[in-house]
C-alpha cells in the first residue's frame, strides 16, 4: 500500500490560487491567523503557491481602474517582497516552471505571483508587460462583476450589470488574450460567463487554465464549469484547478460539512471526463476557500491521504499537485518564445 505520508514528501505540491490579507498583510514568515502563511506552507509540506493580487470590481471608468492599477501593483509589491530568508524559512520568488522545479529541488518555498481581475489594466494594455515585468504568471479575466475585458460569471446588480455586457470577450479582452499569449501569462478562466470561457479557450493561442473553480455536474453554482466546458479544455490541454470553495464543492448542507472526499469527488469527476491531464489542485484559502480535513495550508497532506485511498499512485498524485499546471505554464511560456 502506497504510503500517502512519504508520497506527499516526495511530490511538488503546489496551490494555484491563494489570496493575501489587503490592505493590512501580516508578516508571512511567522505564525499568523491566515489560513497561509510560509510556517503552515512548510508544516503542511506544501511546496508552492500562487499567490494572487486580488482586484474587486468597482466602476467602470478611468479613475476606478486606475485605483486598481495602483491596489495591484502595490499587492504584488507585497508577494515579491516574501523572497527572503527569516525566521529559519527561505521563499524564492519564482515566475516560470523551471524556477519552481529549482526551487523544490532546492527545498526552499516557491512564492508564484498572479493577479485576479483584469480590471485593474483598465484600457491600457501596456499594463500588462508591466505585470510580466513584477514576475504575474497568470491573470484571472474578470471576478464577480463584468469589466472591461468579458462578461463575468457573477454579474454584480449593485454596478449596474445584466446578464450580459459584451457577450463573452470584448474586442479589448480579445487583444488581452492575444498580449497575454505575447508575454507568456496564462490566461485564468475561472469567473468567466460560460461565453466568455469559451471564446477564450478558443482565442487563445497557449492552453488556459481555471485555476480555482469546480465541477457544475455535481454542484450546480455559476462558478463551475460544465460538460462542454470541461470537454473544451481537454480539446485544448487546457487545465481546471479544482478548489477547496464550500459552496462550489457541495450544494446541499452547511457549508462546514464539506469535506475532502467533497473535494476529491469534482477531480474524480474531472479526471473520469476529461483525463487526468487536466485536472489540479487549488485552495482559495484566505479568499473564502477552507474544509473539514483541508482547513489551512498546514493540513494540505489531507488531500494526498484521501487520493491515495481513491487509487491514485505516484505520478497521478505529482500530476494533480503540481505537475500539470507546470505543463500549462511551459506551453504559455514556449508560446511567448
């Protein structure tokens, strides 16, 4: 019997998507109240984390998206500032695949920027080689709320929207994704309208990925993907990060019920559709993700244990934590080359 323990030891474990406390950001190299922090990273033996730049939508005009630029630029200012040693903990600030394979070989933590919102490039898409510039390896499109670059999900009533603002992209959100492809950053689909989803699927050049989103076949939310969804990301080795979100996990119960067999049940379901290739692993722990069994970054060995009882051997195992979004990221990064 695989032991899950050693297994997890042996893996690069990485988590695609983490937010950090704004504006007031604890130290992260010591004990903290967040649900991440580099001690927990370290007791949990997880590896790498994608840490995001988290915009919330506000207006559509020059002067909130400007205020965003300035919020995102700052946050990443943030994530950088975590390559350091203290505290008897070294981070490296890690912006390719095979800087996050140096660091894991050299056993230090992997500090992986990104940026959720495109709303905080406004209308100026030079911003987005500046953001390739602070080390962004990935930008989600959009969040809860359409903005200048496509149609959310979640359109927020409270600003105005419809179901609908362009119908999926925008003609700005389809030269987005075209610079993205230029620049080497992954394209996040998560939060996207199902239109939008697809056409970026379709726009872009290098296989994107939903880096934390589940399964809508077992639980019917607007933040999951479907069938097509799904089968449109195999057809282009695309990627979906299952997350650790409650209410995207389970529709029915209380939220705390969820669990990690909740969780391994969407990447049973993802790897059953679509195959294995397609299918991670993300949190969204200090952005409102966290379950029973997987309630910080402390207890990711949890996950490992409940796919090891599912079957899954060693290099599954790799291939979920880790090993696929770093296949996303070579193709986006061999695309910008």
């Amino acid at each position: 019997m695989t032991d899950a323990a050693a297994l997890h030891r042996a893996t690069l474990t990485l988590d695609s998507h983490i937010d950090i406390p704004w504006p007031h950001s604890p130290d992260p190299f010591g004990p903290t109240a967040r649900h991440v922090d580099l001690p927990k990273m370290r007791q949990g033996g997880l590896d790498a984390g994608c840490f995001v730049a988290f915009i919330p939508q506000s207006a559509r005009t020059p002067a909130q998206c400007d205020e965003a630029w300035a919020r995102a630029v700052a946050m990443l200012e943030t994530i950088r500032g975590m390559d350091a040693t203290r505290l008897g903990i070294t981070a490296r600030l890690c912006t390719t695949a095979d800087a996050i394979q140096s660091a894991h070989a050299d056993g230090v933590l992997a500090i992986v920027p990104a940026v959720e919102n495109g709303h905080a490039i406004g209308e100026d898409l030079g911003r987005l080689a500046q953001l390739r510039a602070l080390g962004v390896t990935y930008i989600t499109l959009t969040h809860n709320g359409h903005n200048l670059l496509a149609d959310s999900a979640n359109p927020r009533r409270d600003l105005g929207d419809g179901e609908t603002l362009h119908g999926g992209l925008s003609p700005l959100g389809h030269q987005a994704v075209a610079e993205m492809n230029r620049l080497g950053i992954m394209v996040d689909v998560s939060h996207l309208s199902r239109q939008s989803m697809l056409q970026a699927v379709q726009q872009s050049r290098s296989p994107v990925v939903a880096t934390h989103s589940c399964v809508a076949a077992l639980c019917n939310h607007p933040r999951n993907l479907d069938d097509m969804q799904l089968d449109a990301l195999r057809d282009t080795e695309g990627l979906v990060q299952i997350t650790a979100m409650p209410p995207f996990l389970r529709a029915r119960g209380r939220a705390e019920d969820t669990s990690v067999a909740d969780f391994c049940n969407h990447i049973d379901y993802v790897v059953r559709r679509i195959g294995m290739a397609h299918c991670g692993i993300s949190s969204d722990f200090d952005g409102g993700g966290a379950i029973t069994g997987w309630a910080d970054a402390s207890q990711s060995l949890a996950v490992t244990e409940e796919l090891v009882a599912r079957g899954y051997g060693h290099s599954e195992v790799g291939a979920l934590w880790g090993g696929n979004f770093l296949r996303v990221m070579r193709a986006a990064e061999a695309v910008a080359g």
